[in-house]
C-alpha cells in the first residue's frame, strides 16, 4: 500500500546552473511512503514519520550550495578545505569547502 503526502517539506538550495551559474531554487516536497498495513490498521504513525523525514531533510539539504559534478565545465578535486569546485562556464567560480551529504 502507498501513501502519498503533499507538501511535506520546503527545501531553498543554491544550484551551479552550467547555462546561468548561479541560482536559487525552492523545491516543495511531496513523498511517497510505501509498506504494509499493520495490525492496527496504519500504513505508518504519521506523527512520527513525517516530523523524521521533515528533521532529515531540513538538517542536510536545505540551505545548502548544489553542484552537479558531472556536468560541463565542472571539476571537483581533493583540496586541504575537503573538496574543491572549479567551473568555466558560464564563467569562471572557485569554491572550497567541507564535504557535504
């Protein structure tokens, strides 16, 4: 059985965009939670699932600085600070820092 909840969580990054640098994004997160009825009926105890997901979430990805590593224009290396991201498009941008998630 699946459960769909809406507008779980609100989650503000900024993202390295190869085509614009740069951006800020909000993101509203919807999640589906997937299991077995238990005896009691309950898919899961929402009022303790739902406060996990939002702490996990809030305590790791929101306001934090995106950067896909794959994309073009982008290097991520090893540096004294932990990781170093250089890219040259659409312009040039230096950035180290501790290693997130």
């Amino acid at each position: 059985m699946s459960l769909f909840v809406q507008q779980l969580t609100h989650i503000d990054v900024s993202l390295w965009c190869s085509q614009r640098g740069l951006v800020g994004c909000s993101w509203q997160v919807d999640a589906v939670l997937d299991g077995e009825l238990g005896e009691d009926g309950m898919l899961f105890d929402f009022g303790e699932v739902k406060p996990w997901i939002k702490r996990t979430l809030d305590g790791g990805l929101d306001h934090t600085l995106l950067v896909p590593t794959q994309a073009p224009g982008i290097t991520a290396t090893e540096c004294p600070e932990g990781l170093c991201v250089r890219t040259t498009t659409p312009t040039r941008w230096k950035c180290a820092a501790q290693r997130g998630l």
